[in-house]
C-alpha cells in the first residue's frame, strides 16, 4: 500500500484523480497493490465528515469479496482515515443476517459507514452509498447488480466499483468495456501507478508472482480468455462460501479426502470434503511444502483421527506408491484407493471435478486468491493422437496440487450411498481380528 497520509493530504497522483471525481456512477480497474480500496475509503469518509460538519447524516455501504476483507476495509481503510483526521468514532460488529456480521463505524450526528462480504441477498434493500470491492471476484456478480440496481437508480447516491479483472465471465468486465457513457472509468496498471510515485520494484514483483498469466492479469490488467480453462472463474466464484474451509464447521458426517503427494517443489495437499446432504463442503484443505514422508504421515493420520474418514483418494504415481501402500496398512484398503495419473484416469478425476462445480455440488473457501488461481491453472489441451491433455504450469505456488487434491477427493466421494454401506461392511469383515475401528471411527 502506498506511503499515503490523509491527515496531511498527501496522495498519489492517481489516487487523488480517483478522490475528487464526484461522479455518480464511477468505476475503477486498478492493479494489485496500488490502494484502490485505501482510496476509495478515503473518498467515503470525506463524504461523510463533509456532512458531519452541517449537522446532516450521509451513509456508505462496502461489499467486499469475503468476511476478512470486510473487516479489513474498515480497520485499514475508514478507521485509519477517521484516526488520521482525529475525529472521534464508535466501531461495532453486529450482526447482520444469520450468517453474516457487518462491520459498522458510527459518527456524531448518524452517518456511518459498514462493510460486508457481498451477496444477492446482503445486496437487496440497500439505500444508500455503495462501494464494490474487487467486484469481478464477487460470487454472483450479475445476481449482485440485478439487486443493487433499485438502488443505484436514486439520484442523490452514489455508487463505487473497483476491482482487478478476473477474466471475462462477469458483471465487472460488462461495465469496463461497454460504451456506456454513464460511467467515468480509471484504469491504473503497475506500470502507471510506479510512474507516479507508488513505490514498488516492477522486476521484483514480476519475478515473485512467477507466472505470466497471473502478472498479467493482476498487474498490467488485461481480459485473458479463458476459452482453455478447464475451471473458468464464474464456476470457481458460483461455488465459493465463507463457511467453507473452515474445521470448526464440521458437522460429524462423512468425509471424503483427496491427497496430492509431493514432488521435491511441488505442495503436498490434503482436501477434507464433507457430506453435507448431496453437497459436498470443504472442511480443511492442508498444504505444505517440502517435508517428509513421515511429516505426510502425520498430517494424514490427524485427518483421519479428526475427521470420519469414509474414502480417501491418494495420488499413486511415482514417489506415491510408498505412501499408498503406507496409508493402506495403517487405514484400511478400503479406505484407501491409490489413483496413478495415466491420461485416462486424468481425465476421469477432471471430469468428476468439474461436474461437481458446474451441478454446484461443492462447496469451497471464499476469497483465497492463491486456491482460485491454482483452480482455474488446468489448461485442457489435444495431443497430436486426439488425446486430451490437461495441462498446468508449475510455478512458485505449485504445479496445481490443490486442485488434484480436490479431484481426488471429489473421486472418492463419487460412489451412490449404497456404496458406502458396502464398503462398511466389507471393512468390518475383510479386517476382522486386525483392526477394531470401522468406516466411522465406531468400535466394532
């Protein structure tokens, strides 16, 4: 974020431009890093201290992607403006619908200004200021503006949409690249925002991000086509919730689990999967880079212990045979099915994968840029025989091991109910006399 001072009035060039359109209607597609959110903020507390001072009340509403950068948008962003102007405030967290709690800062005289993560719903009824918050990572995000745009119709409010792009599957990419003359548009890449005194090291980040499309898009702001993703971002965003991923929520059913073995770089992944009626919620995605096989061991041993394991899905190939073979003993070979990653099976755990995504069967953590950028990794390619391919560069994150993991956990979750009674009982048979505890985890 940039060295900005509010209470000394102190902005970068672009940023100011972005403070001192008044316009009603105003969009801004701004790189990673640049504080458009610090702006933007900015912009909504002198709104409000401009009314405070006449004794009037003026109220501003912030959708962010997800509960964290909610409250990050009101403790980094209005409470550092309030703080720096030194005027006196009330913060609360309250609650807001059943499931969700709203970041709230009142003032004297009745403004406020709240934050919370963004859906259709929290959407419908608002009636007063509105700032989006990386709008085209928001799940829904057409569902989003069909509820906002009562709203927005009001003359006396104004709206505030900014975001990086996120392909162009979204309401964000509609309202960057129409001809609606509406709209006042800032577009602010990396490389402007360094000109202008932000102060950051292009060859630095660039280096670090290690990844031609991702610097691409987050940094020098351009539409990729997704035309060769396997996982395009509307299925990522359809499926994502902040009650996923989150251990504490587990409900005590079955489970199902995914394991991506490492590869001297690559991520060791565990994805726990929970059948929550015919969806499956992501209870707790472990990843880890360069340990041991015994630390792996561990790892999956305690994903076991804590969770009723039903079926888990290990990657076979190569240096995963010892593993398998290991979890086989220890866990039960009924439990534990090895998958080697020929093409056929590839395609077979992509393909259940991306069912599960687009039937809106999964559930998985909302707002993890780093797990959303190793889904949407696969490319889907064709050999030279008409073999499909799926292909992922390996970069600094990974070689997509979060996303096998979860395909593998998908995998394991996709025999019928029936099944599964089967498998109990086989299990408690074929280990009769070697191990006492059951799918379950119950005593036999």
């Amino acid at each position: 974020m940039p060295k900005s001072d509010p209470a000394r009035g102190v902005l970068l060039p672009y940023q100011k431009r972005w403070v001192e359109d008044g316009a009603r209607f105003k969009i801004g597609m701004w790189s990673r890093q640049t504080g458009k959110t610090f702006a933007t903020t900015l912009e909504a507390v002198l709104d409000v201290l401009a009314a405070e001072s006449t004794r009037k009340k003026t109220r501003w509403t912030i959708l962010s992607i997800s509960h964290d950068r909610a409250k990050d948008a009101i403790e980094d962003g209005v409470k550092r403006h309030l703080s720096a102007a030194r005027i006196a405030f009330e913060a609360m967290e309250l609650p807001f619908t059943a499931e969700e709690t709203v970041f709230e800062v009142r003032l004297a005289h009745g403004s406020r200004i709240r934050a919370i993560s963004a859906n259709p719903v929290t959407a419908r009824g608002m009636s007063e200021n509105l700032i989006l918050d990386e709008f085209a990572h928001h799940k829904d995000s057409r569902k989003i503006w069909a509820a906002l745009f009562p709203v927005i119709s009001r003359p006396e409010l104004k709206i505030r949409v900014i975001s990086t792009p996120n392909g162009k599957g979204n309401r964000f990419y509609e309202l960057m690249t129409s001809d609606d003359p509406l709209w006042t548009r800032h577009v602010v890449d990396i490389h402007q925002a360094v000109k202008e005194g932000l102060p950051r090291d292009i060859e630095e980040l660039k280096c670090g991000i290690g990844d031609p499309d991702a610097w691409a898009q987050e940094f020098e702001l351009q539409w990729l086509d997704e035309a060769s993703a396997w996982l395009s971002f509307d299925l990522i965003d359809a499926v994502e919730e902040n009650r996923a991923g989150v251990p504490e929520n587990y409900t005590g059913g079955p489970c199902f689990v995914g394991v991506d073995i490492a590869a001297r770089n690559d991520l060791f992944v565990i994805w726990v999967l929970e059948a929550v009626g015919d969806v499956l919620w992501t209870r707790e995605i472990i990843a880890r880079r360069r340990i041991s096989f015994q630390e792996q061991d561990a790892l999956l041993d305690e994903v076991f212990r804590r969770y009723r394991v039903t079926r888990c899905a290990m990657d076979q190939t190569g240096m995963g045979e010892k593993p398998v073979e290991d979890a086989k003993r220890r866990h039960g070979s009924v439990r534990v099915e090895g998958v080697l990653f020929t093409s056929a099976n590839k395609l077979t755990l992509a393909t259940e994968g991306k069912e599960a995504f687009e039937d809106r069967k999964i559930r998985i953590p909302q707002g993890d840029i780093t797990l959303r950028e190793d889904l949407h990794r696969i490319k889907k390619t064709v050999g030279p025989t008409g073999v499909p391919r799926f292909l992922a560069e390996s970069d600094s994150q990974g070689h997509a091991d979060r996303a096998w993991a979860c395909f593998l956990a998908v995998h394991a979750a996709a025999m019928k109910q029936t099944d599964w009674s089967c498998l109990m009982t086989a299990g408690r048979r074929a280990t009769a006399g070697r191990w006492t505890r059951g799918i379950f985890g119950r005593v036999f």
